[in-house]
C-alpha cells in the first residue's frame, strides 16, 4: 500500500501488517526513529495522482 506521510501511524503499519500487506509510507518528519520507505515506488504514486488530476479536468 503506497499512502502519504499523513498516514504514518504505528498502529495503522501494525494492521497491515497483519494480513501482509506491505506499507510504502515515508515517515514524518517528527518521528524519533526513522522508518525505512521504498523511494522508487513512492515516486510512482506522484504520477497516479498526476492522472487522476488530468482526468478531473
């Protein structure tokens, strides 16, 4: 799952833990220990939200 740094809660990467989802979530700039994320793949998330602005206008 590809989400936005708002959506960086521990309990949140617990509960896709859980069924296996892998979370792609970078981590907030508050947080004390850094979360490890998958750049290239967050990057792709960019251009599907660049598609989905195109096709609302």
């Amino acid at each position: 799952m590809i989400a936005d740094k708002g959506y960086d809660r521990d309990r949140l990467r617990k509960a896709l833990a859980e069924p296996g989802v892998k979370p792609c979530i970078p981590g907030r700039a508050d947080r004390k220990e850094p979360i490890a994320c998958d750049t290239d793949l967050y990057k792709s998330r960019h251009l599907i939200e660049c598609l989905f602005d195109r096709l609302k206008d």
